[in-house]
C-alpha cells in the first residue's frame, strides 16, 4: 500500500492514509479568504529542518511553488484561514508526519 495525504480546507483537517486505511488526522490552519490554499493533486518534493520564520520546526515543499506544509510558531492558528495558502500543523504533529511519509508522497487538496 501506498501512504498519501488528505487535506480538507474546509474541516481544517488533515488524514494520513496507508491505501484506504486511516492511519492519523490532524488539525490544521490553511489559508485565508485572500489567499487560499490551493486545491489540487500534489507531492512533496522537499524537507527542510528549522527553516526558520514562522514555519515553525519543519518545511515539508509541495510541487506547487511556494506551498507546503509546515510547523508554526503561532499555535492559536491551527483550526483558522490564516495562512497565505500553506498548511499549518502543531509542531509536534509536523514533525510526526514528517517521519511517516517520504518525499514523493501525494497530497490531495479539497474544500
């Protein structure tokens, strides 16, 4: 089976699967009515460690330019539209996450 990536923008949520078995959800924040986050088909192409500002502990690229899911130096965000279209997670939980899944893993993005 393969791992891929779940993100629904509108429930603020994000589900690790393995196949068609939940493995793990998360909350998430996501972008704000200006600057949503981008539905789509994706993959992440990068990991970068303490990429510093407000990416909290880890930068996980997406294959669209200047997206990814990240860690966030703002906890109160998670579960709001406040990014410019990233995807926000708990520290501890990007990190987690991070671990699980390779570079090359597909994300799905809807509503």
């Amino acid at each position: 089976m393969v791992k891929w990536i779940d993100v629904s923008t509108s429930k603020h949520q994000l589900k690790l699967f393995n196949g068609h078995r939940l493995l793990k959800s998360y909350p998430i924040g996501v972008g704000k009515i200006l600057t949503p986050t981008p539905s789509g088909i994706y993959t992440i192409i990068n990991k970068q460690f303490n990429p510093g500002g407000p990416f909290g502990l880890l930068w996980m690229g997406l294959s669209k330019p200047h997206y990814g899911i990240h860690g966030t130096n703002n906890p109160a965000s998670i579960g709001k539209n406040v990014s410019h279209g990233c995807i926000r997670m708990f520290n501890h939980d990007v990190l987690e996450l991070s671990s699980r899944v390779p570079i090359g893993t597909r994300v799905a993005i809807h509503k």
